[in-house]
C-alpha cells in the first residue's frame, strides 16, 4: 500500500471512530430530551387550573365551613420522582396513579385526623419497560398493592385561609409503602379553592429504608433515593 492510500484509509478510520463517538454521545442525548420527551412537572398547587369564579364559590368565600368529614375528589394524583441516568444522560422517571381514597377530620381550626391511599398496581409512566421493572421486581405490587399515609399528629391550621391562599404545614404520620410503615415528617401545602380543598406536598423516600431494590436495570441507573409526591382535591362528605 502506498502512502498516499495509507494516509486516505487513516483518514477514513479516524472519521469513522470520531462519528462512533458522536452517536453515542448524541444519540441518547437526542432520544432522552428529544423523543422521549421531559418528565411531567412535580405535583403542586399549580396541577390543576384555579376553579373559576361562580356565585356558589364567591358566596363561599364568606360562608366556608371547613368542619367535618373531607374525601379525596376527582383530580387526585399520587406519584413517585427519581433521577436516572441512560447511556450517561440524566432525566426524571416519573409514574403516576388517579386510584386514590382517603379522607380528612376537621374541627375548628384542626385537622384532627387524615389517612389517604394510593393503589399502585395501577401507577404507571411513558415507559412500559419501566412499568414492568416498577411492578415487578421493584416494588412487587402483587404482593403489596398499596401505600398509605396516615396522619398521628393533628395540624393546627390557624385561620381558615381566604380562597386561593396557599399555606404550608407541617405533617407527621405513618407511612406503609413495600409492607414496611415508617413515621415520617414532611411539609404539605394547601389552599382553598371554590368549595374544595387542595393539598400537596412529597415524601422523601431513601430505597433501603423501605425494603426497596436498586431500581437500575439494563443501561438505567437511578440514585438510592426518590420521592411519593401527591396532589390532593379533597370535597365535603
């Protein structure tokens, strides 16, 4: 081979190793933020659009009676949130479930009990493989199809907020998720809006704690630790 065709076929392997680079640092790039598209925003008072302004809600804001017995109303979502890394790109896994019950006990000024499940054999995100790893292995939903949070100390919310005022509160409960209760403290944030009450907040979850697996399968490597985030409309019973 003489030198010139030498210099030509070094020339066309260094290209080719520098594109093999390129693919596999823009290729998954692409995928995650391109085609597989960004992870839904956290839950938060903002999920859902204010409720618009009737004669019963404006009546209401000078009428609320927050006494009594609340249950857990359509529009309702609980979820978990963890980082994850494919092929050296981080994103969000999130899943979801609208399969929640539970209720909440007001009187006067103070929630004075408060429970809410979430049915995680029906928690699912964009990715069946994910869905498959979540209720498989990970989290066995077969064997534990539920978590649930149930409040052990009541919350003195003070004054009744005025409708559309968000206030943040401190919540202290037992919390079942994979068969194990744990106590845990977490804020919450909640407002009033129409004749509704909304509330969300999240749970920090660390995997081992709970009896949870790693979570990494295949090329997906996630952090040891994640959140159950939840937003929660809740109506007069």
């Amino acid at each position: 081979m003489d030198s010139s065709k030498s210099g030509r076929w070094k020339r066309w392997l260094l290209i080719a190793v520098i594109s093999a680079v390129g693919l596999a640092v823009v290729g998954p790039y692409v995928y995650i933020h391109f085609i597989e598209g960004k992870a839904p925003a956290p839950l938060t008072l903002t999920t859902t659009s204010p409720a618009p302004t009737t004669a019963a809600a404006s009546t209401s804001r000078g009428t609320f009676d927050a006494e009594g017995t609340w249950s857990v109303a359509d529009g309702s979502q609980v979820g978990y949130r963890v980082k994850e890394v494919i092929f050296g790109q981080s994103k969000e896994a999130v899943g979801r479930t609208s399969d929640v019950t539970g209720t909440i006990s007001v009187a006067g000024s103070t929630i004075q009990s408060a429970t809410f499940t979430a049915d995680m054999t029906s928690v699912s995100s964009d990715q069946s493989r994910r869905d498959t790893q979540f209720h498989g292995r990970i989290m066995n939903t077969s064997t534990f199809p539920t978590s649930t949070f149930t409040l052990t100390h009541p919350i003195d919310v003070g004054s009744i907020p005025t409708e559309g005022a968000a206030k943040t509160y401190e919540a202290t409960g037992d919390f079942t998720i994979h068969g194990v209760t744990k106590a845990v403290t977490f804020s919450l944030t909640g407002k009033r809006s129409g004749t509704t009450i909304q509330v969300s907040g999240s749970i920090p979850i660390v995997f081992a704690d709970w009896g949870i697996g790693n979570p990494s399968f295949g090329p997906v490597t996630t952090e040891d630790h994640g959140v159950m985030e939840f937003f929660l409309v809740f109506q007069h019973a």
